[in-house]
C-alpha cells in the first residue's frame, strides 16, 4: 500500500475508534510487530525511505496518544455524569486540634498574674534535694524525703516533688524584689486514683519585696481566685504546717457552684480547700545569702488539675491523661 493511502486509512481509523479497546486493535493494525508499516521499515534498504517511513511511524503514535487522552477524558466526564458527582461541594471539614485544658488554664492562671507584674519562671523537673527540701528547711527526718514519697534519681537528685523547688532555683539567680509565678509537672510516689496521680501540675506564686505581710498573700489570692472563679468569691485562710512558710496557712474559697450555701462540690460545707501558702521563713533566706532583715516575701502552691476538675465538675483525674478525644474536645 502506497505510504498516503496507509497514512490516510490509519489516521481514519484512530478518529473512529470510540473506546480505549479499539484504540488498542487500531495501534496494533497499524503499528503492531506485524503491521504493514513494520515490515515496510524492516525490508527498507535506502536511507530516505527510512527517514519517510519513520516520519509516518511517529506522526501516527502521536495521533494515537491524542486519542487516547480524548477517550480517557470523554470515559471520565460519562462517569462523573452517571455518578452525579459535584465538584463544586465543599469537601469534608479538616478537624481542628485544640489546646489541652491543663494548658489552657495554665495559659490562663498565667495572664492573671502577668496582669499583675508577676513574671512565669520556667523550673526544672529534675531537681537537687538541696532545691526541693535543704534549702527550704525541710527537717532531714521530714516525711516526704522519703523515697517511699519523692522519686530519686540518685541521693543528692530528685524529680521536682513540688514546685516550691523554683522558688530556690529563682531566688538563687536572682536579686530581689522578686514577683514570680512557677507552673510545672511534679512527682510523687502517689498510687493513681481518682484525685491522686504519681505526675500533676502545680504553680508556685512567689513575691519577695520589702514589708511583705500575710495581708498582701491574701489580697493576691483574693484577687486570683475572683479573677478565675467569679467577682463573688470570698477567701479565707487555716493555719497549717509547711517546713519554709511561718506562718503557715491553707485556704479555701467560697464555693463557685453554690455561693457558699452548700452542694456536692465544696462537699456541703460552702468551702473548697484550695492550697498551701505562707511567709516565707527567714531561714529560707538565710540558705540562699537574702538578708531577712531587709526582706520578706510570701508563697503559695496550688493544683492545676485540681482547678480544672473543679471548674469543669470533672469527677476523674485520670480523664486529663487518657486522651481520650471525646472527653477533651468538650473544652
Ligand atoms: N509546696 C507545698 C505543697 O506542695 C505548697 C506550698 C507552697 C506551701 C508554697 C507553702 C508555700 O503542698
């Protein structure tokens, strides 16, 4: 067959072919091993024939990939018809991540005490038993020394059992006056329960100035309490024991679910028992080279979690750490 006609026989045949199937019986015809095309380029003996030959050979394989992608665009378009589908629906909302609620409180007991000057000291929770007990006239027979209460790493290091650890740890590379809140994990040897954890939150508020009293430890707490709990909330204080506060005290706030008449939260008695706090003790001082009698200072302690499952009526501590997504989506 003449080269034109077989050129023209062929590209009519890849025009006609309506599937991808009889593109593919088309190609084999027409350029398959036994093709008349084939053989032409296989007998030739003169250079020109060739090169006419080959020319014809690429202008059809070009023919046929266009065809190709025709057919597969014209396949797609029927199937997107059949299965009605709309390219213009929004796709499937991306779910958003969200804070932790220990983080958000954290965040959020944070911005109370910036609010006041306070500044947010990074700790450590690998701590000297010079940071955590020494320093902080912990008697060397005191209970929570024991390794039966606080985690060890050897004898002179201990996992932070509280954040009145920072307290050193920012005295020691600081000057006073000193306006500072600590938050961080701590350890103790706690068997998990409901209200108990070997790992929590804590935050330490530390000022030291001149003339600090008790008086500006119950303003602050004052102050902290109604900004997180309401306008309403109403401190007061009992004393207590801390081996690096005297006075010692622990206070509690009127209950922001009954107001202080009484319900399941403050367990019916209008209180709920919120920390520990005191003056810091002059020997606190003295172990960090602070002159006593030119300073004074106040601390306190409280929970975090505790903060959240009051403020959320969270019955379960161990909620905050089971991850489970369809508990903490709901903050
Ligand atoms: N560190 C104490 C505790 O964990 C709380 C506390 C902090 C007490 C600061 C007094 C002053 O129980």
């Amino acid at each position: 067959m003449e080269p034109q006609v077989l050129e023209r026989e062929a590209q009519s045949a890849i025009e006609g072919a309506s599937t991808a199937a009889e593109l593919d019986d088309v190609r084999v015809r027409y350029l398959g091993r036994k093709s008349e095309l084939k053989q032409a380029l296989r007998a030739v003996r003169d250079r020109e024939t060739g090169m006419a030959l080959n020319a014809l050979r690429e202008r059809l394989e070009k023919a046929i990939t266009t065809r190709r992608r025709e057919l597969e665009e014209a396949e797609l378009e029927q199937l997107f018809a059949q299965e009605g589908l709309d390219v213009t629906l929004p796709g499937d909302p991306i779910p958003r991540g969200r804070l932790h609620l220990l983080t958000q409180i954290r965040r959020e007991i944070e911005d109370i005490f910036v609010g006041l000057g306070y500044e947010v000291w990074d700790g450590d929770e690998v701590t000297a038993v010079w940071h955590s007990f020494d320093a902080l006239t912990t008697d060397p027979g005191h209970p929570s020394r024991s390794p039966s209460d606080t985690f060890y790493l050897d004898d002179d290091t201990v996992l932070r059992p509280h954040t009145s650890s920072d307290q050193i740890r920012a005295m020691e590379s600081r000057q006073p006056p000193l306006y500072l809140i600590a938050p961080g994990r701590c350890y103790r040897r706690d068997t998990p329960d409901a209200t108990h954890s070997p790992t929590f939150l804590q935050f330490e508020c530390l000022a030291v100035d001149r003339g600090i009293t008790l008086a500006d430890l119950q303003g602050t707490v004052l102050h902290f309490f109604r900004a997180l709990f309401g306008p309403e909330r109403e401190v007061r204080m009992r004393t207590s024991f801390f081996p690096f506060t005297e006075p010692s005290v622990e206070f509690d706030v009127t209950c922001f679910l009954c107001g202080g008449t009484g319900c399941a939260v403050c367990k019916h008695s209008g209180w709920i028992e919120m920390g520990g706090a005191g003056v810091v003790d002059p020997g606190v001082f003295e172990n960090i080279g602070y002159d006593p009698e030119e300073w004074s200072g106040f601390a306190f302690g409280l929970g975090i979690e505790r903060i959240a499952m009051l403020r959320h009526g969270l019955p379960d501590l161990r909620a905050f750490w089971e991850n489970d997504l369809r508990v903490l989506a709901q903050f």
